[in-house]
C-alpha cells in the first residue's frame, strides 16, 4: 500500500534535485508563459544537472494554464510578473538571483545534463563576463537538423566577428556583476532583449560563443510560418544590432 502511495505521489509531485537555494554560485532562470505543455521536459532537464551548486527561478508571465504549479512541483522558485513581455519578465527574474553567475534558458528548451558544470568550468577565466552557446532544433528531418545548427554556428560566429556579441535566450550565461552594472535590460527592446544583453556585457570586457555549451531548442514558432517567421526575425536583427531602434510591432515573430 505505501509504494503504490509512493508512485503516486511521485507523479504528481515530481522529486526535486538537491539544489543550493540559499547560496548558489549559479542562478537559472527561466521565463514561462503558458508553457505547461513544454516545460516538464524543460526542468526535468535541469533536474538532472551533474552540477548542483545552483538555484532555479521560473517566471510565470500571466499563465492561464498550469505552468506555475507545474514549476513550483519541481523545485522552482516561482516569481509572478503581470507586466506581459519577455523582457519585463526576465528583468523581473535577473534581479532575484543570488548566485555570482546567472544562466538563462527558454520554457521549452532542453539542457544536457552537464549544461552547468561546462558553464561554471568556463566562468573559471576571470576575465569572462558573458557566454552564450549554441542550440540544435530537434526536427524529424536530419538534414535538416545538421543544416540548421551550422547555419546557426556561422551566423554567430560571423556576428562576433564583427564586433556584435550576439547573445540568444535559449542559452546564455553571465556574471550578477556586469549585470548589476548595465542596471536591467532595456524595455525597449521588447523584441531582442537578450541580443541587445550580450552588446551591453560587451561593452564591459571578454565575451565568448561557446559552440561545446548546445541546447535543444523547439522549433515550433517555425511550424507556424517557416518563411514569415524567418523574415520577422531579419528584420528584428537587423532594427536590436545594427539600427539600434525598437522593433516594430508589425516585425515582431509569431510566439
């Protein structure tokens, strides 16, 4: 009677790992909006982390949905954010954090298990203020897949090149103090938040795209419109790093 309790239980309160809640050297934090379809497999992932000095900081974002009692089930610190927009959210997340280093992921991205100790052993340079890594698209085409991730490593490796420390959402991580130092990320950019974060870290000092740090990331804003989605990200690109102006509502991607 008590183990089949035990499974039930279990089921609908998911173990939590050990995390450090009170002292953390790694901040994890992650911004939901009505993501109770993706965000299990999302903080099983980070459950599963090899590395266990951290915390984890789920932003709900005005769900209507379970998200919010799905993340506190696994071990979540759960913020509430009514201002709606990715940016408001994650500032809201960002300035919780305890931990010296924060590492930011999207609500339906999955991390490798090592994801956090590959982070902390590259945070081990001093002079590293910001990394962002790269990410993989889990489609049921192959091909697809390899023309996607090398597509994706040129492109930020092009940007750094020139000078444009091109950070996205779905993996990035940075020290508290150069954060604290930019004061919050800037409500303009409702659209490329985290783009506009790496060019505001770089201003500070060393940057770095880390390609051995992936991320799974789903691909289904895509599914909703291959070739309009990819247009409204050029042109979102082109207005956060080159035009440094807002982007128009019109240019934002289907979410």
């Amino acid at each position: 009677m008590h183990s089949i309790f035990s499974i039930l239980y279990s089921q609908i309160h998911p173990k939590t790992c050990n995390m450090n809640t009170q002292n953390p050297t790694i901040s994890v934090v992650v911004v939901a909006y009505n993501e109770e379809k993706y965000i299990p497999k999302t903080l099983e992932s980070i459950q599963k982390q090899t590395y266990k000095d951290y915390e984890l900081i789920v932003v709900d974002n005005n769900s209507v949905d379970k998200t919010n009692v799905l993340a506190k089930q696994y071990g979540a610190r759960v913020l509430n954010e009514k201002t709606q927009g990715y940016v408001y959210a994650l500032n809201t997340g960002l300035r919780a954090t305890k931990g010296r280093i924060i590492a930011v992921s999207d609500a339906d991205t999955i991390v490798p298990s090592d994801w956090l100790e590959k982070i902390a052993k590259e945070f081990e340079d001093p002079q590293l203020l910001g990394l962002t890594g790269s990410l993989r698209y889990n489609t049921r085409n192959s091909f697809s897949n390899w023309l996607i991730y090398k597509s994706y490593d040129l492109f930020i490796m092009c940007n750094f090149l020139l000078g444009k420390a091109h950070f996205t959402g779905t993996c990035i991580a940075f020290r508290k103090a150069v954060f604290q130092k930019i004061g919050n990320l800037n409500v303009k950019f409702k659209v490329g938040a985290d783009v506009d974060l790496g060019l505001q870290i770089q201003k500070f000092g060393k940057v770095s795209y880390t390609p051995h740090i992936t991320v799974i990331a789903s691909d289904r804003r895509w599914k909703q419109g291959i070739l309009d989605n990819f247009l409204k990200y050029v042109q979102a690109y082109l207005y956060v790093v080159w035009l440094r102006r807002e982007v128009k509502s019109s240019l934002k991607p289907t979410t």
